[in-house]
C-alpha cells in the first residue's frame, strides 16, 4: 500500500471517529488547514517534474477530493443526530395559546399617554415644552413667586425640605412646576410661550392626594396676552382632551400668589352611574387653576410688567387622567400592578395626534 493509500485511510478513519462538530473540524483543520497533511503534499507538486506532477498531481487531488466529500458526508450524518437528540428532549405544547410578541403584550402607562395627549394638544397651538430639576430652591419655588415669609404653603407639613446646607439654606423637592416658569423668564426673552409637565411632591396621601403627583401648567408671556386668549386656549384644550364637540366653563374668582387676577376653572359635566361625561348635564367640576401673571412675578424674573403681561395655568395630570379614563383611585397609580397597567394601559405604537385620535 502507498503511502497516499495509507494517508487517506487514516484521515478516513479520523473523520469517520469524529463524534462531534468540533472533533470534525479538527480532522479536517490536520488534513487540510494551511499546515495539513494533504495540504503539504500540494505544496511539493510544484516542486516535481512535469512527469512528476502529471503522475501525482491526480492521485493527491483525489486525495483531496476523498477528505472533503467524507467530512461533508459526516457534518451532515452529525448534525441530523444532534436534531434528532434535541427533538428527542425538547417538547412543545401546541395547545397552548401563542405568545403575544413585547410590542403587544407591553403596555405604556396612563401618565405616560396623558402626558403625550397634552404635548399633542398644546404643541398645536406653537407650545414649546419646558422641563426643570425636581430638587429647587426655596428661591425659585416660593420667593420669586410671590410667596411671602410665613406662608402656610411654606411649612414642612405641606413642603418636603432636605437638610440644611452649610449656609443654613435648604434645597426642597418642587411643590409645583412653576419653578420652571421662573427658570424660563429668566433663560428667555419674551414672547414665551411654554407648557411644563413634571413629578411634584407635596407632604399629602389619601384617595385622591399622593406625596408625589405630576402637573401640568402652561405660561404666556406676550405685550398683547390678555384673559380672552387664556379662556380661549383652555376652551380649546378641554375640546381636544375629552374629545367632545362643545365644552361650557365657568371661570370664578380664586387667590393664588403668583397671579393676579386669579381664577379656578369649572368644566360643565354629567354624573350618571358612577360616569363623568363632559360637553353635556348640569354638574360643574373644577379642573384646574389660572391667572394673568403677577407683576411681582414678572419683575422678579427680570420680565417689564409695564411692557409685557402674561397668564398661566395649572392642573393635575393624574387627576385629568382619572376622570378622563374612569380610574377611581389615584394610588393604583404607583402601586406597579401589571393586572391593573394591562387594563388601563395604552399599546406601545398607539401614539396620540389630533388627526388620528387621542385615545384611539
């Protein structure tokens, strides 16, 4: 027997020992990687006489030939029995009902899709959105404005303080966003006109008060704002959120100390069977609170009161979310129940426009 003879037995016998893929590729790396054994004989053809090469080079191309067909031969022997050996021990259900893919099953929670409605609502009308740090100073949440010394809203029983820095002064966690506001007069000339939704917190829990909540205001600043563009964009709102036809309001007389006039705002309503139903009945609810800006305020934030004038408003995004949706407590809001998220929840590609539907 040659030795090309006793060579491709071997590599025959290697490959038909290989048990696994891995066993097989190194069979195949020995015989005909860049240093295998048959490789090598390809290299000395060029070495030979034209004689030489014509008697060798087909009986070392055979041998090639013979390698390759055995190893794609065993690969394929070898990857039918670890099918075999998986389906052996892998089992399948199919009476069971098919998965949803994430992009169903996933839900995106009821702030979360208010907060978008409103973006859609207030960026219609040329409304920028504002956003501020959660962390404020006493400065910029009370002082600027318009809170004076010793006023309640200034107490721990309503304000959550941090420690005292080393100058005796103490950050707080927003009350409200209009510390916002005051970051923007002072960042920005007028004309503004910005809507700021965010994370406030306040020392309050029950069925319809949580220590933190989320808010929603809105600030004009203009030489020409007046009261009848304030009634006229908060008509138009409460059209577009509660997607009705025709909203009637009542605007009654309030105290904020940031705004002067101030006014809180009753949307008409029928309660019928535990339901809210806008646009129609003889119930009025209020929704929010609003005011053509303080002077104080414009002032304190650099603005001319004598030369600009503005309006501003506020409401609670959670509790607009609860009486749009029917959500009858405000805590299940926070309390990551995933029955609770799948029932109130909105579907991830369902993204709120004006065109398209809000809620839809």
């Amino acid at each position: 027997m040659s030795n090309l003879d006793q060579l491709q037995q071997q590599i025959l016998t290697d490959i038909a020992a290989a048990s696994d893929e891995a066993a097989l590729e190194a069979v195949r790396v020995a015989a005909l990687g860049k240093s295998g054994s048959v490789s090598a004989l390809l290299k000395t053809l060029g070495t030979m006489t034209p004689d030489e090469r014509k008697l060798q080079g087909p009986l070392i191309n055979g041998l090639k030939d013979a390698a390759n067909a055995a190893l794609t031969e065993r690969k394929t022997a070898l990857a039918g029995a670890a099918l075999t050996a998986r389906l052996n021990t892998e089992s399948i259900d199919v009476t069971l009902p098919v998965r949803e893919a994430p992009f169903e099953a996933g839900r995106v929670h009821p702030i979360s899709q208010v907060i978008d409605e409103l973006t859609a609502i207030f960026a219609d009308m040329g409304f920028a959105v504002a956003e501020g740090p959660d962390i404020e100073t006493d400065d910029y949440n009370f002082t600027k404005l318009n809170f004076p010394e010793g006023h309640p809203a200034r107490e721990m029983h309503d304000t959550f303080y941090m420690n005292p820095q080393a100058d005796g002064s103490r950050l707080l966690l927003r009350t409200h966003t209009s510390p916002v506001q005051v970051r923007t007069m002072l960042a920005q000339k007028p004309p503004i006109r910005v809507i700021i939704p965010g994370r406030t917190y306040r020392s309050d829990s029950d069925q319809t008060h949580t220590p933190m909540f989320h808010q929603v205001e809105g600030l004009v600043i203009d030489k020409g704002a007046h009261l009848g563009h304030l009634k006229w964009i908060l008509e138009e709102f409460c059209k577009a959120f509660f997607e009705v036809d025709n909203v009637k309001m009542r605007f009654r007389p309030s105290f904020f100390p940031f705004t002067e006039t101030s006014m809180e705002v009753d949307i008409q309503c029928k309660r019928d069977k535990g339901e809210i139903r806008f646009g129609e009945g003889e119930d009025w609810l209020e929704i929010l609170g609003c005011g053509m800006v303080h002077p104080n305020v414009l002032r304190n934030c650099g603005v001319d009161p004598d030369e600009y004038q503005g309006f501003a408003w506020g409401m609670g995004i959670d509790r607009i979310a609860m009486l749009k949706y029917g959500m009858p407590d405000l805590r299940a809001f926070f309390e990551a129940d995933v029955r609770w998220l799948n029932h109130y929840g909105f579907r991830p590609l369902d993204l709120p426009t004006l065109a398209g539907g809000l809620s839809t």
